[in-house]
C-alpha cells in the first residue's frame, strides 16, 4: 500500500475520537456500474448507460436499472472502521406494510463478514390497485462497520440489490487505495428479477453474486427486474461493456408481460446476439431459459398479482392467459424453451462459443416442491443459493462454458 493517504481528514469529530480519512468517490472504487451520475447529493450507480436509458420512457426499468445490483465498492486498506455515507430511495407500496431495508454486505478478503442497513432516506411511494406513484425527499444515513482486522486487507461493500442507491462519502480511519481488476475474468450476466436479486437475502447472496464468487469471476449484473425483453438498447450495452465471459437469461419477461408472439420472439432473440456479437465475437455466451415456473409453464401471460393478502405483507401472481391462445402464438416457458434450445443449436455451427443452457437444470419441478416460489414467480433467499451453486457447477465446471481458461482472448 502507499504511505500516502487517498483523500483528506474528514473535518467532523468522530464518536470513537479517531480521525477519518474521507475518500473521494473514484470510479476506480465502484465495480459492477456502468455508469456514474453525479447529482447535487452523491453519486448514483447505473447499470444501464445513459444513451440506453433515453431510449426507454418505461418507469419500471428506470428504478430497475438504478437499484444497484451486483455494484460494490472495492478497495484495499489496514482500517478498522469504515464509514459510507448513502440515499437510499425506498419503495413503499400503499396498503402494504413496509419493505425491509436494503441489505449492504461488507466483505473482507472474499468472505461475508457484517452487514448493514440505511434508513431514512427518499421515499418512492406506489398505489398498485390507483395505478399511481409519488416521491419525497429523505435525508442520508451513515452506515458504520468497525471492528475490522488491522491488516492490510480487500474490503467490498456490496449495496443493496432492490434499493436506488446513491453514495454520499466514504471515510476510513487509515488510507485506501484501489484494487485492480487485472487477473480475474469479467463475467458480464443480464436477466430479469431472478437475476436482479427477487428476495435474496443480501446483495452478495444473489444468485449471480453468488456463481461469480465460486467461479472466481467479477460480475457484472445487468438483470433488470421486469426488463429482460430483448431490448435493442439493452444489447448495445452488453455489445459496449468489456467482458470475458456473457450469458443471457430469456423468457420469464417476455411472458409474463405477453409482449410478444412468437412471430416476433424469434427474430427479436437472433437480433440481440448477433448485437452481442458485434462487441464480443469470440466470448463464451450462454443462453439460459427460464427456471421452471409452473403458473407460465403451459399458461401464457400476462401475470398479475393477486391483492387478496397484500395487507398482510404477502403478494402472489396469477396468469391470466389462455392456453388455446398459443397456437395464434402467445408464449409460454415451454415453448420460449424449445424455440431457444433449436435456435442456439443453429447458430452454434457458425458460432462454435454460443451454449445453451435449459433453466430446468438450475431450478426444476422437484425444486419446487422442495422450495416452491413464495409469490408464484420469485425464488427466495435458499434457492437463490441453489441457483448459484448449480450455474457455478454448469457454467464453469471443467468443461463447461465458462470453464478456466476460456475468454474473450481465446
């Protein structure tokens, strides 16, 4: 480490009577962004650029996109006590009882070591059954961890997965310093609310976050609740992004939403890889269909929840397609996976590094009668581990995609 401090002593006395050392807020600290916005009270982390989010007037992948899953701040020092200052924007909805907090992760060296949450902050309040929403302005939060070895150490805070986030400051007690990407593969992953984090525990235990860490990858999570719809924009961001290693999770949205027929999903999914390609034309990708799902499996959307014990914190989906329907189109998870697996085989004779990967083997029928999805749609926080552990196993087990050794380079 360098003997000269990053940042200058933050001028307010601290409790413990130990000076701070302010750090400013360089994006060589924050990984898992693709952007940085600088607002009149910190910055806020977007996993969607700029250009991409002008495209879309669509309210639901606007809060998507800025809740900050997968991003983290990483960095070296021998503190014993950090500080992050954050604005948090919670989600209220009308008739319900509040959300938890988000959950930010402090990790040391690798391993989950404390955890946190910020309250206050902004407010995003939502009326499901007026179809209306409304904001209001909070104040920031501190968040402290103390208690840290003194030693030379990687420390991340992971932020939390389902919360808008915008960083304030960050203090330390000894000097910080960044910590290179060098050495380690990039693992570039987009999806849906499954991806994002749904009902995780934490933001490191998502089950992306979670396949990265054994995979031994850095994770960049662009799943986007409610916002996995083959999106040109959303492709041109996976094209832009540096990475060794992408996977695209299709499907859930795409039906539960019934945006499309099956006319228009096929075109539009070989429009999105070859938009894929064009950035990274030799990377292992991974095209993975939806877990199983058994109110979509045969059903076509769209799904709406059903507000019969929202008082009591509790809110399940229903479909409310038509079978007979598929056969003018609609889609079902049975037919998005059939078409997926025949389209990636074609493709794979020109495309020796495009997979497929049947969702069914991350989460199948016998695991939803184990660990049945509480809403209908969402894994919670265990499947979410068995998620993880299985996509470590199939992704980058020996032999498989993202196996040791593949990348962009070769």
């Amino acid at each position: 480490m360098s003997d000269q401090p990053e940042g200058i002593p933050h001028d307010r006395g601290a409790a413990d009577g130990v000076a701070r050392i302010t750090v400013p807020l360089a994006s060589d600290l924050i990984r898992g962004a693709l952007e940085l916005e600088r607002t009149a009270r910190g910055v806020l982390p977007h996993r969607l650029p700029a250009r991409a989010r002008a495209q879309c007037s669509d309210g639901q992948l606007a809060m998507a996109e800025a809740q900050p899953s997968g991003v983290r701040l990483v960095f070296r020092t021998r503190a014993t006590t950090v500080e992050l200052d954050t604005l948090p924007t919670k989600t209220r909805y009308v008739g319900a009882p509040p959300r938890p907090d988000g959950v930010y992760d402090l990790l040391v060296d690798g391993q989950l070591t404390d955890q946190g949450s910020a309250t206050g902050g902004n407010a995003f309040i939502v009326d499901m059954l007026k179809g209306t929403t409304e904001s209001r302005s909070g104040p920031a939060a501190t968040l402290r961890f103390t208690g840290l070895p003194d030693r030379v150490k990687e420390v991340g805070i992971w932020l939390p997965h389902n919360e808008v986030t915008q960083l304030v400051a960050l203090r330390a007690d000894a000097p910080v310093e960044a910590v290179p990407w060098e050495g380690r593969r990039v693992w570039l992953h987009h999806g849906s609310s499954i991806s994002q984090g749904s009902d995780a525990a934490s933001p490191s235990t998502t089950w992306p976050a979670l396949a990265a860490s054994l995979g031994g990858a850095e994770l960049v999570n662009l799943g986007l609740g409610g916002g996995a719809l083959l999106d040109p924009f959303t492709a041109r961001a996976l094209r832009d992004t540096p990475a060794d290693l992408i996977s695209v999770k299709i499907g859930i949205n795409l039906v539960n939403t019934d945006l499309m027929r099956l006319r228009a999903f096929v075109p539009a999914v070989h429009g999105f890889l070859d938009t894929v390609r064009e950035g990274h034309p030799t990377a292992p990708l991974l095209v993975v269909s939806p877990l199983f799902c058994p109110i979509h499996e045969d059903t076509p959307g769209p799904s709406v929840p059903d507000f019969g014990d929202l008082g009591a914190g509790r809110l399940r989906f229903r479909a409310v397609g038509d079978p007979a329907e598929c056969a003018e189109g609609k889609l079902t998870l049975a037919v998005v996976r059939e078409q997926l697996a025949g389209l990636v085989e074609r493709r794979a004779v020109d495309d020796p590094h495009l997979h497929y990967l049947d969702g069914r083997e991350l989460y199948g029928t016998a695991d939803f009668d184990e660990l049945p999805l509480p809403d209908q749609l969402h894994p919670d926080a265990a499947t979410h581990r068995r998620v993880g552990e299985r996509f470590a196993a199939l992704a980058f087990g020996p032999g498989k995609p993202f196996a040791a050794g593949r990348t962009r380079a070769s």
